[in-house]
RNA sequence: GGAGAGGUGGCAGAGUGGUUGAAUGCGCACGAUUCGAAAUCGUGUUUACGUUCAUAGCGUAACGAGGGUUCGAAUCCCUCCCUCUCCGCCA
C-alpha cells in the first residue's frame, strides 16, 4: 500500500513514479476524497468530544451530590443535540476513511528509480548469463517425453487428469525421490550456507494474511478458496504465509535481519493462462516451491535483493544448470513489487530460457499493509521492508534436469550434488 | 465433539460502570550519583488517525474481533475468533 501522507505531501512525484509502470492514479480525484474526509472527520472528532464531556459532566455532577435523573436530565438538551448529527457525522468518516483504503489497496507498488521502464517482458534487461547450454549430438526431447519412458520411474499427466483434469502430474519411482531430493537439497543448502532459518507454516491462510502480501484485493481469480464455513484460500506461494509471520508485529532490532527458508506445495487456479504452457509441468495448479523471506531495515533492502538472488543462483551453479538473470521492467513486474530479479533456465527442448525464479523486493508496500514494524535503536516503530524469492521452483528444477541432463538412451544422470540424496544413484 | 477457565501496554500482572489509555513490577531510554561500573535515586516509555512547520501541543479511536445495553463500558449482554485445562477421538 502507498504512504498516504507522502501522496498528500507529494502526490505528483508518485504519480510520475507509477506512470512509469504504466499505472494512472488519479491524484484529483483521491484528493476530493481526502478533502471531504477531512472535513468530515474533523465535524465528527468534534461532535465525539462534545459527547464525551457531556458523559463527563454527568459524572462530575453525581460525584458531586446530584441526583442521577437531576444530572441526566441538566445536560440532556446538550446530549440530544448532538446525537442528532454525530452518529451520522461517524459513519460518513468511516465510510470515507473505507473508500480511501480501498483506493489505496488496488493501487500497485512503485518501482524503483533504477528499474528499466518497459511496456512487457520483452522490455526486460538481461543482465548476466551463467553456464553453457549443452550441445547434443541428438535428438533433444522435451520433459513430458523423457519423464514418461524412463526405466525407474515415471512423469504421468493421464493420471492426474484423472483424479484432477488438467495441469496436475503424477511421479512415480526414482523421478519422485528426484522431485523430493530437490526439496531437501535446497533447504538445505539455505539452511546451512546462507543463513536462513527453517520455517514450517499452514498451507491454508485466511483473508487478512493474503491482503497482507498483495493478492487480495485484486487477485482473488488467481486463488484456490476452500469449501467451508470459514473463509480460507490455499496458499500461492510460501510467501504468503511466512512474510505474515511478522504481521501487526513490532519486531526487536537486534533480531533484524529476519531470514527464512520455506518449502510449501504452492496453489494456483492460473485464472488468465489458459492456452500457456499447456504440455508439461512448467504451469500446474500444483506445485513443490522452496521460498526465501527475508525481512530487513529499510536501508539494507537494496543489498539483501542483491543476496536473496544469489543466494537463488547458487542452487542453480550447484546443479550445473545453465541460467541467466533479467532485471523485470516497469511493466512487467507484479503487483506488490518494487524490484524484481527473474532467474531463467536454460530448455533445451524449447531453446530459450524459462523462469525458474522471481526475486523481488517490495520496500514497505507489504510491512504497511500488514503493519509489519520494528523498533529502531532510538524513536518511534517504523515500517520493514519484506523480500522474497523462489529458490528455487522445484517442478521447473525438475523439467530443467530432465531436459539438460538427458541422454542418448533415454536415461538422465542425476547431477552429482544430488546424488547423495538419492542413495548414490548415478543415472534415472 | 463435550465440560470449564481465560484473552489488558515490549513482557509479567492489577483493574466488574464514571477524569482508567489504564496501578504495580520487569525491561528499555535519558539524567543524577561514580574515576568508571554495579547498586541506588529521578524523569520518561502503547498505537493508529486527525490537526499542525512540528516525531511540540490539542483532539478522536483502540483493553482479541464485531454488535448491543447505558448519559457513560476494559468492566454488563450477544455472536465470532483464539488460548489453556479435563474428557472423548485421532496421526
């Protein structure tokens, strides 16, 4: 959510700073609202202690001796005057202190002076590549095909369709050990090279967690909502869940920074991509993540962005994967983001590189929405900045391996970091 | 699922209708004392919003959430959420 006082203080610089990612804000117009809210708080605070020492006044006066029916009845004629319009007055701020929230909610975060501007994804900026996309001296196959005729195991979307309909997957066998090894090589690797504390959070999250990080209001067709008397949604991605960790809370800044690793099945109803990635597990209703959260001073954000995306990378070196990293531009960036790093993997079935990772830092637009807050050395709480990044999406991983590590026979050679996880086995 | 007890400030813990935004203790900050420190003493220390040049004053709201009763609610009533204890069930 935008600072509403730094919009009343400088409106038009933020306005120029959203119209980079393409968004109008209609500073007129918010400033009618804003207006009128004043006045309509200031009329309604007034008529409240207008009440309020009334109540007080009765109080002095049976203190003080006075029959209780005397004393009502000496300050009733002021009392009904002023109930004639205060509980209106009150309904009408919270009605416009309501319709300003919700302006401000539906409004996206502001990127950063150093972000590229850009319309779409093909404005995005490369900026380093990493690794050599393997040469083969055969036909290269894609995933689906690879995953569906290996000996010790197998990729199966019939299956899924089965129990699910479409975009779900069924592993068996040494593929689905692959799948778990993944999980547990990367957390931790996390866990014990970077610095992260490992997090165990519910897959299910009510409303308030998912306005917290940005996916409601606006987003709710991308959401997975349960049957239920109580209103809970499965979670998008461990972000959700592991950044409301620090929801309404005042966190002690000698525990700052606050790091996180957290792997989480991930739920998305994908509302808009029908037709995209259709063949294949890159695009599922379903699947494994390993998440970072980091949560920082604000003036160590910039830098922990810097970390987290590494930190995404190593896994990506240890796997010998070939990648590069793209800076998002203006327009292509999500909702709450400020700054985003995509990590794209090398496929050879497709010849490009995919996203395998999104590292993105959101500045104080998540922390103000949740009132996610510390206490500085000296002064009053002030807002965090919240970070996250995939490290890495565990089904693109999987698709990455199958792909890049195919061989001629129709085997894939498990790379040699993962082998321990697999009981030494060398090749699928 | 059944029965009972609770949810108050960073923490602990008072407070059952009237200057209580809230005693007290701990913690923390500043000051005094000291060569320095401990101990001691003093002062201060919830948050949001509004107003404002102001993180100064002043005002409004908030004691799990939302309603209600009342001139007046942390205190009384209702609903919901959560925590704890016992029983049942279960992984």
């Amino acid at each position: 959510m935008l600072d509403i006082r730094e919009l009343r203080r400088d409106g038009e610089q933020m306005v120029a700073r959203l119209a980079r990612r393409g968004v109008h804000f209609d500073l007129a117009a918010f400033r009618a609202l804003d207006a009128e809210r004043k006045q309509a708080d200031m009329l309604s605070q007034d008529l409240q202690a207008q009440r309020k020492q009334a109540s007080r006044d009765v109080g002095e006066l049976v203190k003080s001796g006075v029959a209780v029916d005397e004393a009502k009845s000496r300050v009733a004629e002021v009392q009904a005057k002023i109930d004639a319009q205060m509980q209106a007055e009150v309904d009408r701020a919270a009605e416009l202190h309501g319709q300003i929230e919700a302006l401000l909610m539906a409004v996206p975060n502001m990127p950063l002076d150093d972000v590229p501007e850009g319309k779409d994804e093909a404005d995005n900026v490369e900026l380093r590549r990493w690794g050599q996309p393997r040469q083969f001296d055969f036909e290269v196959r894609d995933h689906v095909d690879v995953g569906a005729t290996l000996a010790s195991g197998e990729l199966n979307f019939d299956l899924a369709a089965k129990l699910s309909g479409a975009r779900f997957s069924v592993m068996t066998g040494s593929l689905a050990r692959l799948h778990r090894a993944l999980i547990d090589f990367m957390v931790d690797m996390h866990a014990d090279q970077h610095g992260y504390q490992e997090v165990y959070v519910p897959y299910l999250v009510g409303p308030e967690a998912l306005r917290g990080t940005g996916q409601l209001p606006k987003f709710e067709q991308d959401l997975f909502r349960i049957q239920g008397d109580r209103e809970l949604y499965l979670i998008p991605t461990a972000e959700v869940p592991v950044t409301n960790l620090a929801a309404n809370e005042i966190i002690d800044s000698a525990k700052l920074p606050l790091r996180y690793v957290c792997h989480t099945p991930c739920f998305r109803s994908e509302a808009g991509a029908y037709g995209r990635d259709t063949r294949g597990m890159i695009r599922q209703h379903q699947f494994e993540k390993v998440e970072l959260v980091q949560l920082v001073r604000p003036e160590e954000s910039a830098s922990a962005l810097e970390a987290l995306t590494g930190h995404a990378e190593v896994i990506l070196q240890a796997l010998e994967l070939p990648y590069r990293v793209v800076v998002l531009c203006t327009g292509d960036m999500g909702f709450s983001a400020c700054k985003t790093y995509d990590i794209e993997v090398w496929i050879p079935s497709q010849n490009t590189y995919r996203e395998i990772s999104s590292c993105s830092s959101f500045g104080d637009f998540q922390a103000r929405r949740m009132q996610a807050r510390y206490r500085p050395d000296s002064g009053k709480p002030e807002l965090l900045h919240t970070l996250n990044g995939s490290a890495l999406a565990v089904g693109r991983t999987l698709v990455a391996i199958l792909e890049n590590y195919q061989n001629a026979d129709g085997s894939v050679t498990v790379p040699p970091v993962l082998r321990s996880y697999l009981g030494g086995r060398e090749t699928l």
